[in-house]
C-alpha cells in the first residue's frame, strides 16, 4: 500500500486541484498518493470531497467500489495522465 501524501512531503503541484467535466457534470478531483507513473494499477483520489480508489486491472480503469461507471474512472485517469504527463 503507498503511503499517502502528508502536507510537508508533498511537492507543490501535487494535491491542486484538477477540474473534470464528464457527461455534463463538473468535478475536482485530488491526487492522495505521492508517486503516479504510467504503470499505476492503483490511484488514491478525493472526488468531490470523496476518498475514492481506482484501479486498473489490465483492461481499463474502474473505481474498487464497485461502481458501474467504467467511462467516467477511465475519463479520470485520462486527466490525471495529461496532467502529470505519464
């Protein structure tokens, strides 16, 4: 388990805020996690004021919740990868 970003580790443009806009809806999202690379299985995020994990499991993002909205984690981790470049 990664270990999660605490105010005085973090560099400055982790835990800013990354606006989304997915199907009408518009949504911040922050990073929880100190590293993220393009071979991430694993992403902490708040949603909304929501702590909310993601997981890739080789076909696509989804949320480990359960929730049945494959589209929107795989739209999020689009944003996520643009922005930090991975």
């Amino acid at each position: 388990m990664e270990e999660l970003i605490s105010a005085e580790q973090k560099p400055a443009y982790i835990g800013l805020p990354l606006r989304i806009t997915f199907a009408g809806s518009d949504h911040e999202l922050r990073l929880l996690q100190k590293e993220v690379d393009r071979y991430a299985h694993t992403l902490r995020i708040r949603l909304d004021d929501e702590p909310h994990i993601l997981v890739n499991s080789g076909d696509g993002w989804r949320f480990e919740s359960g929730a049945d909205n494959a589209a929107f984690a795989q739209a999020i981790w689009h944003a996520v990868s643009l922005r930090y470049r991975l």
